[in-house]
C-alpha cells in the first residue's frame, strides 16, 4: 500500500467511509467523468490492505473493483476491461462500472479560482451531443462568470438556491412561478424575439404568459364567453390571413384575458363553475372570427411568492397593462403568440414583463346597438376591439400536406 502511503491518507483496521477520501483515492486510479456523481462512491478499507470502491445504487452497495495498489497505467479507460490490473490486485466480483458513466486518465484535483472554470468546461465537452456541449459549456461560463463577478459570500449562495427552492415549489397546475421568473427578467421576450424573426407585415409576438390553458373550451363565431365575469361588455371582431393577405379559414383562435378587476379565471376570488374568459374558435371560410366578453384590466402578476419578492427587491410594480391574449394556428404558419393591448393604459410604458410592442396597441371603439361594420350583431351597446391578425408562413411546412378545411 506504498500508493497510500504517498497520497498522505491513512488506512483504519476496519470498514471506512469517507466521501472526500474516496474521490481522493479514485482518482489515482480513474476519473469518472460525471464528477457530480463522486459521493455516491464509497471506499472500504480492510485490515489486510485490501481496499474496494463500490458504487451506491438503489440502496444497497455495488462492488466496483478491488486491489491492493493502482494499476500500472492511470490512462486506463475502464476498470471493467482493465488488462493492468496488477495480479496483487485481483478484481474481485462484478467489475461492471455503473450505467452511464465513461472512464478515462486525467486527474481532477487541487481546483482554485484560476483553474475550475476549465476544469468544468473540459468535462462538458466529453458529452455525446454537440448541442448539449454547447449549451452546458456557455452554461458553465456565464454561471461561474457571475459568481466571479458578485463573489456571493456562502449565506447568500444558499439564499440563491432556496429562491430557486421556493420557486418551484410556488409551481402548481394554475400557477407557474418558473414562467414568471423567466417573464419579469426579459428572458421570455428575448427568447421570443429570437424564435419570431418575422417578415415585415406579420403580425408582432408577444410572451405567452403563465395563465395559457390547454384545451380551452371551444365556442362558436358570436359566443359570449365571459360566463359572468364582471366588467364591461366587449365586442371582438377579427380576421386571420397570410401575408399575401389572402384569408386564412379553419386556423384556430385561443384567447384568454381577465375580468373587469385584473383577476384570470383560474385565480379570481369568485367560484366560475369552469373556465370564463378563455375560449377556442375557428375561423370561417373568409377567414373571420368574432366573439363577445367583457373588457379586461390591468393586473398584477402574482407577487406574494419569489418572484414577488424578488420584485419588491428591486423596487419594481407587478403590473401588466390590459390586454386580451391569442394564439393562432394553421397548417403551414408560424403559430403566433400575442397580446392586443387596450391603449391608454397607465402601464403600457412599464409592462412588469416587457411585452408591449406598439404595433399591438389598440384602441377600443363605441358599438351601438345592432348590426355591426363587419355584419355581426349586438342586441346592446358595447365596447369594440377589431384586429386583423396577419400570420408568417411556416419555413418548412409542406403545403402539399395540408388537411382539408371546411368552411
Ligand atoms: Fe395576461
């Protein structure tokens, strides 16, 4: 045991476990490539010498290897396959290194400031696939970038990733705190305004939100979808087409938006039997839709968890201005995710979230009483938001594929 003897460690007579000894050991031998994986190695040392590393695994120890001194060569990819294993350090039962892991010669040690970062980058390189290397790559440098660059003291790394704790813990199926985090720091925009490179008279995207809803009931042209949410009647009256401006029959139209108070259906105070405010229509064959609701509100975000906090921090409002989202879809198009914002609100200029664009602000119109500009119908006075939606022809569709689409 002169190997042990010179990495300064001592041996006791009987079984030992010490994580940070064991990754000290291992790596006089092989480097396991997934270093995040080093405390599930445990190390025993018997009284004859002898000392197995073994693999944890569902609880119960799986026998790695065994020897008396390293093997002759630390270039050695495996010691499942290792012919060098001296004779003094015959491998004793299953020799099978855990799924998933690769081996291979380099030693990972003695880290400080100047070295980790490559440390860490010479690992992720070793991934299979060449968009994991890069994303972990510039994951691992713009991390320990902003670590260098804040030297958070220990309490406040811990304070970053109990934020990080509590975050997904706010995450229920009505509430997406994730969603929020990514929305309040520009993130969603960002990667919003990278995806939707659109030509130049397709109609502007904006964030989803954290208050979409799969399968929102489907209504028919003229519904009223608001099913007593309170606030003002609202007419809207739309049409979808390419951008060659022929009409576009059959595409799908999700909207959603709040009450007259700020508040989405899935979080108002009020019990509304279901879903309100939120619906699915298909345009018809001139490319038409148009429903009735009521005029929304602006609102906050949800502020009493991290994210709230986190805004509270940096001296911030939640609030968004009022807006009715869509989203809508053909075969063939550019799914488009946006917002009309009702204009004149207060918030338009401090959108919590950075999501207004002009070209989505609108203004609401006076309809009276009876048939309107677009041969629809109001048996009452209403307000009226009227847009035509404009979307980009999908880059890779094949038309040719395209279903058949009743009017
Ligand atoms: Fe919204």
């Amino acid at each position: 045991m002169d190997d042990v003897a010179e990495s300064g460690l001592s041996r006791s007579a009987g079984e030992v476990e010490d994580h940070r000894i064991t990754a000290e050991l291992v790596q006089n031998w092989v480097v396991w490539r997934d270093a995040g994986n080093w405390e599930r190695f445990r190390t025993i040392w018997h009284p004859d010498g002898r000392m197995m590393a073994t693999w944890t695994q569902g609880g119960r120890d799986e026998f790695i290897w065994s020897a008396r001194s390293p093997p002759p060569s630390r270039s050695c990819k495996a010691a499942t396959a290792n012919p060098g294993l001296p004779s003094a350090a015959p491998c004793l039962g299953r020799l099978a290194a855990p799924a998933g892991l690769a081996l291979g010669g380099d030693a990972v040690r003695n880290f400080d400031e100047s070295n980790i970062t490559e440390a860490v980058l010479e690992k992720v390189r070793q991934a299979k696939g060449s968009r994991v290397r890069q994303v972990s790559g510039s994951l691992v440098r713009h991390l320990h970038a902003i670590v260098r660059e804040i030297e958070p003291t220990q309490a406040e790394w811990g304070q970053a990733i109990e934020f990080l704790t509590r975050t997904g813990q706010t995450c229920t199926d009505t509430r997406q705190e994730f969603i929020l985090l990514s929305d309040t720091l520009g993130v969603s925009m960002l990667v919003d305004a990278i995806n939707h490179r659109l030509p130049g008279n397709a109609t502007e995207t904006t964030v989803l939100g954290p208050f979409y809803v799969q399968a929102a009931p489907e209504h028919g042209l003229g519904d009223d979808i608001s099913k007593g949410m309170v606030g003002e009647p609202l007419l809207v009256e739309g049409t979808v087409s390419h951008t060659d401006g022929s009409p576009i029959a059959g595409a799908t139209v999700d909207t959603w938006h709040t009450d007259g108070d700020g508040f989405y259906d899935v979080q108002g105070p009020v019990d509304l039997q279901g879903l309100a405010g939120r619906a699915r229509f298909r345009t018809d064959a001139a490319g038409r839709f148009w429903f009735r609701s009521i005029v929304p509100a602006s609102y906050p975000i949800p502020d009493d968890g991290p994210v709230g906090d986190m805004l509270k921090l940096q001296g911030r409002h939640p609030y968004r201005p009022a807006h009715v989202h869509f989203m809508i879809g053909h075969f063939g198009c550019e799914t488009l995710v946006t917002h009309l914002f009702l204009a004149g609100d207060q918030y338009l200029d401090s959108d919590v979230v950075f999501g207004v664009k002009d070209s989505l602000i609108h203004s609401l119109e006076e309809q009276s009483a009876g048939e309107t500009a677009r041969g629809n119908w109001v048996d009452r006075p209403t307000k009226a938001l009227r847009f035509d939606f404009v979307l980009a022809r999908e880059q890779s569709a094949n038309l040719a594929e395209a279903p058949a689409v009743a009017g």
